[in-house]
C-alpha cells in the first residue's frame, strides 16, 4: 500500500453524505433528468476534486455519497453540486424552471454528515436505499472509494 503514497503528498479520506430535495419538495425527477443529472455530476467529478460514489434519487430529493478533498468545506462541497446542477438542469430542461419561482431548483437547505468507521459508507449506503420506496428510488451511479486518486 504505501508504495502508492507519495511522501510530498497527504492521504485522507473524506466521505459525506448529502441529500439536496427540491424546491417546494416537487416531484421533478424523471428519467430523463436522472440520467442529466448523473453526467452533470460525473463532469462536476473531473473539473472538482469531488468524487461521487453513489448518486440515488427519490421523487422529490437526491442523495449524494460524495469523497472529497480537505481543502472543502461541507459548506462548499454542498454549494459547488447544487449550483452546478440547478444551473445545467435548468439549460437541459427550460420546462422545468416554470414549475419554480424565482429558479430556484433546489431548497436553500440540505443535510450534510460525514461518513466515518461507525457510519461506514456501507451503512450509509443501504440507508439511503431505504429512503425512498422500493418503486421510487433510482440508484443513478455507484464507483468504488478512491484511496489514492485524489490529490
């Protein structure tokens, strides 16, 4: 394993779990805007030292397990999705701005939790499983934690 780590650089490992509903807690998740908001955050993983581990989404929420880098905050990591996503979700979808006022895609609030030993990623995985009903929840992407791959 540790022929794998540099000595100029530090290895940690930052895992959180995010759930962004939509404004108004609207049912707006179609397939169609699933899979747009899959690649918009696949694009998101190679611009930003973000990597998204599973994407799941409900009607009216998505949640995010998301491995980041130190140097962002949960603040930040939470604003760097939902304005990325608001605003290409909006460009794909003009339609959809109609159902929101002011375009606003998604609520001013989220919830945000690490994800240590005692929450493994594991368990946080099967509860955001469990969130949705069995017919509403999509698992829209899962990748494998990076130990190495972040910078």
């Amino acid at each position: 394993m540790s022929q794998y780590i540099r000595k100029s650089h530090n290895v940690s490992v930052l895992v959180y779990h995010l759930v962004c509903p939509a404004k108004y807690r609207k049912i707006v998740f179609s397939k169609d805007i699933n899979q747009d908001l899959k690649q918009i955050c696949l694009e998101i993983a190679k611009r930003y030292e973000i990597i998204f581990l599973e994407i799941g989404c409900d009607q009216n929420h998505v949640h995010f397990l998301i491995q980041s880098i130190p140097m962002y905050s949960p603040t930040k990591i939470a604003q760097i999705i939902k304005s990325i996503t608001a605003r290409e979700i909006f460009k794909k979808h003009p339609e959809i701005k109609e159902l929101f006022w002011k375009g606003e895609f998604w609520t001013k609030g989220y919830f945000i939790n690490t994800v240590s030993q005692k929450h493994s990623e594991k368990a946080i995985s099967q509860y955001i499983k469990e969130q949705g009903t069995n017919q509403s929840y999509q698992l829209l992407h899962k990748q494998q934690l990076d130990l190495f791959n972040l910078n």
